[in-house]
C-alpha cells in the first residue's frame, strides 16, 4: 500500500536548517566511511590509511564546526541531558512529536544528538588508532613505529572492534531515517541535501534570523587547514 506523502507544519515557511558546510561533510563522510570499509575488507591498505587520515581531517573539521557553525550545527543546539532525551522518546512512542515537527526540534533532536556524539567518538578511535595499528605482514600505520609493539597491538585490536561498533551505529541510523520516512512521515535526508526544512512561521523566521555562521570561505579555509594539520602533521612525525 503506498504510504502517504511527508506533511509539513500548519502555515509552514522554508527555513534554512542546515547551512553547506554542514551537509558537505554529513556526505563527504558517508564516501569516506564507504571507501575506508571497501578498501579494508579488499586489503588495499595503502589507499586506506590514505583515506583513514583524510576522514580523520573531516572529524577534526566538524569537532571546530560544532563550535563556530551556525547554529544547528553547533553541539550546544544538539548536546541534551538523558532526562531529554528520555522526554523525547516518550513523545516519540506516544505519538507526541507532529509530522514535520519532531516535537518542536529543529535540527538534531536530543537522541539524534547522541548519535551524532557517538558516531564522531566512534569514528574518531577507528581514524587515530588506525594511525599505529599493523598487519604483521607488510603495512604499518604511519605512526606505528612511535609506539611500543604491545601499544601497537591493543590499538589494532581496538580498529577492528571499533568497526563493528560503527556498522552498528550506521545501522541504527538508516532505520531511524526509515522510521521516521515511513511512520512520522518525515524525510529526514532531504534537508541534508538542500538544507531546507519546513516549519511553522514564527519558528522558521526565528531560525532564519539566528542561523548565520562564518560563511562557506570560512569554512573552505577551515578544512584545507585541517587538512595540512592531519597530513602535515603525521609526515612529520613518522
């Protein structure tokens, strides 16, 4: 039976949830996480520690964004007690959060926000600890010889058990996004790709007038300069 369409709020305005930088990295990650897998599973690892510490860069990107981005994209818009969250998951199972409204959040509600926390954690310890692990065989990560073999070898313990956590985060993740497609009726990826959402009036032009960050430069500036830290910075090193 086909589903009904997403609905949006009552006297709804287009509001500028998430700004570009934002959405660049949301899927610039999921292409580095995509090639950092395929290139493990298929032994090219040479590519991948080369893919490992380009995502390493993003994350550092982002960690800065969480800051100084606008204002969805900042932690503090996002970061919630358990007590919220709890609320929110209540009014989730009780059909308390409208279509289109998410229970009056706009970006990341309090439990998206605990996802995207333990997603950045996640992927943070596969990126660095990738950095010192081995195969025993022919490739060591780029700062493997800094440490002793012992630390060598619980980081590489701690990259392959890292993975799984991540499938399963991911997983939670693109069922979320189906749950909330299907039952609540709301697409979630579409304003990561345009970064518009749909909201009630008064709330829209609230979010247009206080969403401003530093601008797409800034942040272009920003990422090249993470770039030439993480790479720089482990050239130097090993």
């Amino acid at each position: 039976m086909q589903q009904p369409a997403p609905t949006a709020p009552a006297n709804a305005k287009t509001a500028k949830v998430w700004d570009l930088p934002t959405r660049l990295f949301h899927w610039l990650l999921v292409i580095l996480v995509v090639a950092m897998v395929g290139t493990g599973l298929t032994g090219k690892l040479e590519q991948h520690m080369v893919i490992g510490q380009a995502l390493l860069a993003l994350l550092l990107f982002r960690l800065i964004w969480g800051f100084v981005g606008n204002r969805q994209a900042r932690f503090t818009d996002f970061l919630a007690g358990p007590g919220a969250a709890l609320a929110y998951l209540r009014g989730l199972i009780g059909g308390g959060n409208k279509p289109g409204h998410d229970g009056g959040y706009v970006g990341h509600n309090p439990v998206g926000g605990y996802a995207v926390f333990a997603m950045l954690g996640l992927l943070l310890l596969q990126a660095v600890s990738g950095l010192f692990t081995s195969d025993d065989f022919v490739y060591d990560g780029p700062l493997y010889s800094l440490v002793p073999s012992s630390v060598g070898a619980q980081m590489s313990s701690i990259h392959r058990i890292t993975i799984d956590a991540i499938y399963i985060v991911v997983g939670v993740h693109l069922l979320a996004t189906l749950f909330y497609l299907l039952v609540k009726r709301e697409n979630l990826v579409k304003p990561m790709v345009t970064g518009d959402k749909q909201l009630p009036a008064e709330q829209a032009a609230a979010i247009t007038a206080s969403a401003q960050g530093p601008g797409n430069l800034v942040a272009a500036i920003l990422f090249a300069l993470c770039l030439a830290v993480v790479f720089g910075g482990i050239a130097l090193l090993r």
